[in-house]
C-alpha cells in the first residue's frame, strides 16, 4: 500500500493548539482522522477548540514549562486513548494575538529578562519536556516496532522576536539530537520553521506531512516554511 496523509486511528498531542498555529495543525489532524488532545494554558480558548473539533477531540489544561505538569499531562492522555503516536509541540510558536508590544519588539540591549526567559521556559525548555515525555511512552508501548511515534517541533525562526529567535534555536538543535538517539528506536523527531510571511495553514500542512507515514524516511530535519525568508 502507497502510504498517505491519512492519520486515521492516532492518537496526537497538540501543544499551543487553543488559537493560532496549533489551532490549525489541530484542525487539521482531524481532518485527515487523528484524535487530537488539545493542551494549552488556556483554558476558555482550548475549550472552545475542541468544542469546534467535535467528538474525538480533548482538552488538558498544562503549562509546558512545568516538566511536572508534561509528565501528568502525557500519563492523562495514555490513560485515556491506551496509546500516544504523535506529538505536536506548538506552544511558543506565536505570534501572540494582537499586534507585538514595544517590548517584544526591543533590540538586544533592551530586551526584557522576564520576556526572554519566557520564551526559552516555553519554546525550549517545553519542547524539550514535552519530547522527553512523549518519547518515554511511545517506546513503552511498543512504537519502534510500528514505526509510528513522531515528535514534531514547531519554531517561528524568521522574523521572530529575540526570546522566540533564541528558542527556536536551541529547539531545532533539540530535534536533531533526539533524532540521532531515537531513531534506532523507531522514533521520528522532527521540526517546523515558520516564517513571517506564512500562514497557519502552511504550517499546519508541513506538520501533517511530518506526522503522516509520506514522510516515513524523514529524521532530525528542520522543514523550513519560509518563503525563502532566512536565505
């Protein structure tokens, strides 16, 4: 059988998927038959998601910066589905609804601590736990023999602001080292880069590509949606 973009009968985590980019991964993943497990710290907004997903879709509040909190969240999910085959971590990826601040527009030499601390607790320390934790479940069950477990990052690189470029930095470097380790295991690991110019639907259909068996031979690669942008 010629493999597809179908991801019918999985079982995907999306991270950050309450408004924007992860919203239209989500959205998408169900489309093409994954039930999707909707995780963001907002609350009202990732309900409203999974209201709009309709039956197959939940939500779990979590913020992924709290590896104690990833832990429980991922455990959740297995305990509910029986299994976990992909995971999405979007949160961090942005932009931020509304228009930026002055503050997170501010050059090196003004840029806000807490901001930059954010990002990095988010974009890279989130992606990192949320890998981590996803990974420990997938080879439990088995998903190296399967070759189904897929762990994807996506990063905003192009145009980002400075606590977003730093992260997004140090989460494609995380990919590619998990790539290298889980890989003998059956697991693919993945990235994401958005540009500034691109739309949620272009990501969200390079994140689907990524999840689904077309890209089966496809490890540690970064999969820049970027117009060109970063060249």
């Amino acid at each position: 059988m010629e493999p597809d973009l179908s991801l019918e009968g999985k079982i995907a985590i999306v991270t950050g998927a309450a408004r924007g980019i992860g919203e239209e991964i989500a959205r998408t993943f169900a489309a093409h038959g994954a039930s999707i497990v909707v995780v963001d710290s907002l609350e009202k907004e990732g309900a409203e998601t999974v209201r709009e997903l309709g039956a197959g879709a939940t939500f779990l509040a979590c913020d992924v910066s709290d590896p104690d909190a990833v832990c429980s969240m991922v455990e959740a999910v297995v305990e509910r589905h029986g299994r976990l085959d992909i995971l999405v971590s979007a949160a961090g990826a942005g932009p931020s609804a509304g228009p930026p601040s002055d503050e997170e527009r501010a050059t090196s030499d003004a840029y806000p601590d807490e901001l930059f601390a954010r990002a990095i607790a988010v974009g890279a320390n989130g992606a990192f736990y949320c890998a981590k934790y996803a990974a420990q479940r997938m080879i439990a069950q088995g998903a190296g023999a399967q070759g189904a477990g897929s762990i994807i990052t996506v990063v905003r690189a192009a145009g980002a602001a400075l606590g977003q470029a730093a992260a997004a930095a140090a989460a494609v470097r995380l990919t590619e080292a998990m790539a290298l380790e889980l890989g003998a295991r059956g697991l693919r690991v993945n990235a994401v880069s958005a540009g500034a110019s691109c739309t949620p639907v272009d990501v969200a259909h390079a994140a689907l590509f990524l999840a689904s068996d077309m890209s089966s031979r496809i490890n540690g690669h970064t999969l820049a949606v970027e117009g060109g942008e970063s060249r």
